[in-house]
C-alpha cells in the first residue's frame, strides 16, 4: 500500500495543510462522465423491430431481460428479471437489425430517455426507455456454465 504525502492528500480534497493555506479542490474527472448512463447486460426477449421512418433513416426496438439473483430467507435461490425497452437509432439501429436476433445475449450502452404521447384512445402515455449508443454481442453462455450459474 502506498501512502500519500499529507500535501498532495490535501490538494486532492480541498483541506488546510496546517501552514496556513488552503488547497483549492480539485473537480472530480468521473463526476462529469457520468450524467446519464445506462449500461446493461441481458438477453434479447424477441427479434428486433426495425421500422424505416425517413429515407435511409431506420429505428429499431428490442427488450433486454436482466436477471438478478439471491436467496430468500428460507435460503432459496430466486431470480428477479426486469425487461428494459431499448431503441437504436440510424448506424446503430441497422447493426441491430442485421447481427441480434431473440435470445442474443448482448452488453449495451446508453441514455435514458423518460417520454409521453397521446395513445388512440386519447389518453396520455409514459414510456421509459433506453437510447442505446452501443453494443457488444457476447457469446452464449457454454451449457455446463449456465448450470453452474443457477
């Protein structure tokens, strides 16, 4: 373990260095990086939706299922999924269409994006969902991994 000088331990929080001064604090670098960041690794739930809405411009919608597991108190293995809606736009949206299918497992990156619309019937809607900037196709898990997993 390396130990900080009691100075440069001050500069990096803001603290008197006891002579009478006082570091000026330094802003956090990662603090900036992190305003709306979604990550999430899962499986895809359906094939994705591509729809075409302007000439060469494509939007494509697929639900990623995240999986979380722990034991209850009775020491049973429970497994809480969340389905998470995602929507690719342009380059991305087209890569989506021609490397994911259902059950694709896939890490993705992106915002989030709270938004509502008028439904047919006249009534307000809300939606939550992801805007996803990037993904990774990852390998399906080997059979033997998976039961391990469980």
């Amino acid at each position: 373990m390396s130990l900080t000088h009691p100075t440069s331990f001050a500069s990096e929080f803001g603290i008197s260095t006891g002579s009478g001064t006082i570091v000026k604090q330094k802003k956090p670098r990662t603090m900036n990086t992190l305003k709306n960041n979604v990550r999430l690794t899962g499986n895809l739930g359906f094939d994705p939706e591509v729809r075409e809405i302007a000439k060469g411009r494509k939007v494509a919608r697929i639900s990623v299922a995240t999986n979380d597991s722990y034991r209850n108190a009775s020491g049973e293995r429970v497994t809480d999924t969340q389905w998470h809606t995602v929507v690719a736009w342009g380059q991305t949206a087209e890569q989506v269409e021609r490397l994911l299918r259902k059950g694709s497992p896939v890490a993705l990156e992106g915002r989030l994006v709270h938004r509502s619309y008028e439904a047919k019937d006249g009534s307000k809607r809300y939606v939550t969902e992801v805007v996803m900037s990037g993904f990774q196709l990852l390998s399906p898990a080997k059979p033997e991994e998976a039961a391990a997993a469980a």
